[in-house]
C-alpha cells in the first residue's frame, strides 16, 4: 500500500483554491478539509452562515485562527494515520502554521505538498462579488479582508524545493488538474 500523502493548498482568498483542492481531492479519493467549514462547525454555525465578521474580530479572532489550525492539523493526522491522504484547504499565510503542517508530515513520516494558488486580482474581485450573490457560499472572504490579508501574507520562502508549487487557477479546473498532476510527477 502506498504510503499517504498531505495537500496543502493555500494562498490569498478568492484565488480558487477551494475549488481547486476540492477537485483535487475528488479526483485522487483523498481526504479533503477546509478552514472555512471547520471554522465554523467549532463555532457552532452551519457552513453556509455568513460572518461578516472584520480581520481579527469574531471568528477571525488570531485565537480562534489557531484553533481552526489545530483541528485541521488534528483531522489530517487521522487520515494520514488512517493510510489515507489528505488536502487541507486554508490560506496558510503564517510561516508558524506551515511550519506546523511540515512537523505533523515529518513526525508520521509522509510527504507534504505545498500548493500555493494565484489568479490576477481582476479575477479575484469577479469571484468574490460572484461569491456575495451565491446563498450556498462558505467563504466570507472580502475585498477589505484579502487587502489585509494580502498584507499580512509571509511569502513561502522557508518551503524547500520540490515541496511547492505555484498554480494559477485562472485557467479551467481540469486544465489545472492535468498541470498539477504534471508538476508532481515530475522528477525532481
């Protein structure tokens, strides 16, 4: 039996990575598991109630961050030690919590993926206004929020080669897919 592997797929809001990682996991029968659902399940709310909540208020409290994180991290572990692998679906913008994410792959002894996803933000800003129209959305994420978060984001320069990867998600999913796909298989 192959052993499993850990997805991270993180980045900027409204640069496709939730639909990207769902696909992913679909596609490969992998575990999949999203900050933005499991937020709000620790919350008590159901994954399509809107929070509109500032950067650092509410459930976007730093506090209440890290305990989405953990439960990601802790959800995870009991696929990878179940032999299943698994996608974890959260922007990932803190070296801290990637750091966390290569400690929990390295003490199970698995390979971790880093997928950081990109799109123009004229994109962006068509995703999230398509995205406050859509009842069934679980993401929060706003203009005023990714304007902060893009500037809180720490680059991913302690990630080492052949653990990252950078996809636009300007293109259609498949076509996206079939590049990641090809990056990963690629010898490094």
């Amino acid at each position: 039996m192959p052993q499993p592997e850990l997805f991270v797929f993180f980045g900027l809001i409204a640069t496709g990575k939730s639909t990207l990682a769902q696909a992913w996991a679909s596609r490969n029968g992998l575990g999949y598991h999203n900050s933005d659902v499991v937020r709000k399940e620790l919350a008590g709310l159901a994954p399509t109630a809107s929070q509109r909540d500032s950067v650092d208020q509410g459930i976007y409290r730093r506090e209440f961050t890290e305990k989405t994180y953990a439960a990601l991290l802790a959800r995870a572990r009991q696929d990878l030690l179940a032999g299943r692998g698994t996608v974890l679906d959260a922007s990932y913008q803190n070296r801290a919590d990637r750091e966390a994410v290569r400690t929990l792959a390295r003490s199970l002894g698995v390979r971790v993926y880093f997928i950081l996803c990109v799109c123009p933000e004229e994109e962006m800003k068509r995703r999230m206004a398509e995205r406050a129209l859509d009842p069934s959305a679980v993401s929060d994420g706003r203009w005023e929020i990714y304007l902060q978060q893009k500037e809180r984001f720490q680059a991913p320069a302690e990630l080492p080669e052949g653990t990252i990867f950078t996809v636009s998600t300007a293109p259609a999913v498949d076509a996206i897919l079939k590049t990641l796909t090809a990056l990963l298989e690629a010898p490094a």
